[in-house]
C-alpha cells in the first residue's frame, strides 16, 4: 500500500478552529469547567482595556506541573470515549483551546504546583506564519503587568489563563459582555456555587471583583414552588434523575422576583427541560420535539441530572450547547411531561374557572357556542337591570348597541400579550371609585332598595364583601 503524508495548511486549519460559533459567555464557561475539574474553590476573573483587552481567569486548583501542562495545552488531548471521574467536566480536551481560540488569537496558561511554576503560550499568527504547531514557553516577566499574575504568584497552587489579541469585541462591548458573563454563569454553575453539589464546597467565582450570587431557575425555595415527585431511570448502569418543578404563579411573586425568574427569554421560552451533566447545565428551555411550548404551561420546568459518561449516547458536541435525549428514555420523558403539563396549567385553568363561580355575579361570562367560546357582558347582571329599568325603549337599544360593541372588540390580544409579559402591571380592579359606588348605593336607597335586591348586589364583583355600604349608607 503506498501512502503520503498531507499535511492540513495550519492558518486555514486555525480559522476553522476558530469558528466553531463560541459565544463569549459560552467559551468562559468551558474554560471554567477545567478549573471545577481541579478542584478549585475559588476563581476569579478580570477583563479590562489595558489599553487593549486582556481578560485573566485564575483558580486556585490543584495547577499542572510542566509536562502536565504541554499536555494540556495539546489540541484533543483527552480520548472522549476514556472513563473519567464523575466530577469531570471536560470531554475531548479541546475546551481549553477551542473555547480561548474563537475569542483570542494568543493564549498563555501559568500554572503552579509543589511550589513550581510553569508557562506555556499558543500565538496563533506565530503558528500561521510557522506553518506548524509550535509551543512557547515564553518569558514570565512579560506577564508581570497582566491582571491576577500577583495573587497567582501568591497562591499556593492553581491556573492562570490570558487571553490577549481578542479581535470578536472591542473594549467599547466589555461592561455588556460582563453583565452577560455574570448572568451566564450564575445560572450554568448555579449548584456549585449553592453549595449542593455532594461531595463539593461553596464555589466562589467573582468578575472584575463582583462576587457572584447563584441562580436558580426552579426557586425552590418559595413557598409556592411545587416541588413534584424525582424520578430515576436506569440507563446503561448509570442513573439519569428527573426533577419537575412548577413555578410559582406571578401573584405569589414581586416584581422583582417575577422578572428575574423570567430570565432574558421570558417564562413562555424558559418552559420545558433543563439538561445538567454532574451538575453543570448544558441546555435549557427546551422540550426537544417531545411537547409544543405553550402558555398554559409556562410554569413548567424539569430538571435532568445525566453522568458525564453518557456524552456521546446524548450526542453533547465541544460547546456542551446541544444535545438530544437517548431514544431509550424518550417513553419516559413523555410520560412525564403528561403527567407533569396538567399540574402546570392549573395555576391559570383555574383563576380561569373563577369565572364560572355561582356564588359569584359577575360582569363577565364564558360562553360555548358550538366548537368556539367567547365572552360575554352579562345581561342579567342586577347592575344592568336597575340601569335598563331606567332606560326608554331607544335608549335600551343604545345600550345594547354599546354592550355589544364592548363584547365583539374585546382587546384579547393586546390582553393576553400583557398577562404574559407584565401580569404584575395590569390592575384592573383599581379603577373602581369607591366613592362612586357608595353614591350609588345612596341613589338606590331613596328610590326604596328591596332587601331581595341588596343580596343580589353582595353577590357581584362590585360589592362583594361591602356589606356596611348598604348598612351606613344613609349616613354618607
């Protein structure tokens, strides 16, 4: 068999590493998985003009020593397929470099252990021009000005990371691209920084010295949080957990709670499976083809904790951004979105039946009409019946006409739009005057009120719980 070595051109070979579709956000996070994979406590980052950006990610891990770190700077240095330990968070050693690569066209990686200090630099335009893979280890006085080198220098061991000649933002995009970091990782790394990961401390991690709070999209600390039953499904001699939640609906929360547990997507886009391997979240707000979003079930959020050794079985690709569940367990999730979804709607399935209650009079009503609903202002409202007895037989078809025009040109979209996006904000009830309905009451008792009457009266939205409006009205 004859044979040839064809070797790729390294500058095209280094744009197609490049553009992989890294987010900054996305690529921080992975190169922060090394540093939970280390065992590190505390990490802390920093990305400032200076004048151009440099951003630092420091962990005070267990650090490399100088062979550990040549072969952790090799592009694919781990075998995906190779068992790994639990708390690995890595898959193909590609994270490191991939994720540096698409925002950075020089990366360099300090790391210190047993007291050693080691240094090693990727300089892609180096590489370009070389046409080979070249490794620096270059002068670590040059780093001495770079943010976080003194307090690495002053740790007992961990992994400083610096990323220089980032050319995907400018220094005019740094304070959004942070806001969006902090949100990022508070939310992917939220159990760690909890706390409640077993067998694993408070991680700490702080952005250009703001310390971050954890946050968790299930708030399962509320009262009203519906905490449903967690299921195990044996899948290959590992476990797969399956947490339901059921958020709690917008009258239990503030504003602020309200719009934080939102997120950016809004809770209709926020709906459906939240997929975590060892506990770092991968994918969220998704049901994977197994259920169509909707409104009524918004609140609905299902935890999936899978092991680390099921990434190729959920087809998890180098970002750790997508994967599809198993064939073997789809049975499974769907029984659980069945039976999971109904608990979900009944926050809003039943405010909607308040509409139904007999003990109630209310304006409105809900009416079938064949394979359609609609709503309508009820006629025989007492409200409406003492106006009507007033009326001449043209002002009655005036009425009607006004009545009819409120029915049909319903705003239901501009409606249903607010409920789901300001619930909190629209307020109704506050436009009744309450002066105006006790002098109505006053109308009514000159003309001689029936006691029949007045309980008609108590029985709708309007006076419902007023009963000292009938008792002191003469005294108003």
């Amino acid at each position: 068999m004859k044979t040839e070595v064809v070797q790729p051109v390294v500058s095209n070979f280094i744009k197609s590493l490049r553009d992989i579709g890294y987010t900054f956000e996305v690529a921080v996070a992975d190169v922060l998985d090394n540093s939970i994979t280390a065992k590190a406590k505390n990490i802390q980052i920093s990305c400032f003009p200076d004048p151009k950006t440099i951003f630092s990610l420091l962990d005070d891990g267990l650090g490399m020593s100088n062979s550990e770190l040549i072969n952790a700077m090799r592009l694919s240095a781990n075998d995906p397929d190779s068992p790994r330990e639990g708390s690995d968070l890595g898959k193909f050693g590609l994270g490191l470099k991939t994720a540096s690569f698409s925002q950075c066209k020089d990366l360099t990686v300090l790391s210190k252990k047993d007291g050693i200090v080691s240094i090693k630099q990727w300089d892609l335009d180096y590489i370009s021009r070389e046409n080979e893979w070249l490794l620096i280890t270059p002068d670590i006085n040059k780093y001495k000005n770079i943010p976080l080198f003194e307090e690495f220098m002053n740790q007992e061991s961990g992994t400083l990371v610096v990323w220089r000649g980032i050319d995907t933002f400018t220094e005019a995009d740094i304070p959004h691209k942070l806001d969006v970091l902090r949100s990022h990782l508070s939310l992917v790394f939220h159990c760690f920084l909890e706390g409640i990961v077993p067998g694993k401390k408070v991680l700490k991690i702080s952005v250009n010295g703001q310390t971050l709070e954890p946050f968790n999209p299930f708030n399962p600390k509320h009262i009203a949080t519906q905490q449903l039953v967690l299921e195990k499904i044996k899948y290959k001699n590992s476990e797969i957990t399956v947490q339901p939640y059921i958020l709690p609906h917008h009258s239990k929360l503030s504003q602020k709670e309200f719009d934080k547990y939102a997120t950016e997507d809004g809770y209709t886009k926020s709906q459906g499976f939240y997929l975590y391997r060892a506990n770092r979240l991968l994918i969220h707000g998704t049901w994977w083809g197994l259920h169509r979003a909707n409104d009524a079930h918004k609140l609905v959020r299902i935890k999936i904790d899978i092991p680390n050794n099921q990434d190729h079985d959920w087809g998890i690709d180098i970002k750790k951004s997508s994967a599809n569940p198993v064939s073997e367990i789809k049975k499974d999730l769907k029984r659980i979105i069945s039976q999971v979804t109904p608990k979900g709607s009944r926050p809003f399935t039943g405010r909607g039946k308040k509409i139904e209650d007999k003990t109630t009079t209310r304006f409105w009503e809900l009416v079938p009409d064949n394979k359609e609903i609609h709503f309508a202002i009820n006629r025989e409202h007492p409200i409406i019946k003492s106006l009507e007895d007033t009326l001449t037989e043209d002002q009655h078809h005036l009425l009607n006409v006004i009545l009819m025009g409120l029915e049909s040109y319903l705003p239901l979209d501009a409606i249903v739009a607010q409920l789901n996006t300001n619930p909190l904000k629209v307020n109704q009830e506050s436009l009744i005057n309450e002066n105006e309905i006790k002098i109505l009451v006053e109308n009514w008792r000159s003309k001689g009120i029936s006691e029949a009457f007045i309980k008609e009266l108590l029985k709708t939205e309007v006076y419902k719980n007023k009963e000292g409006y009938f008792e002191n009205a003469n005294q108003h």
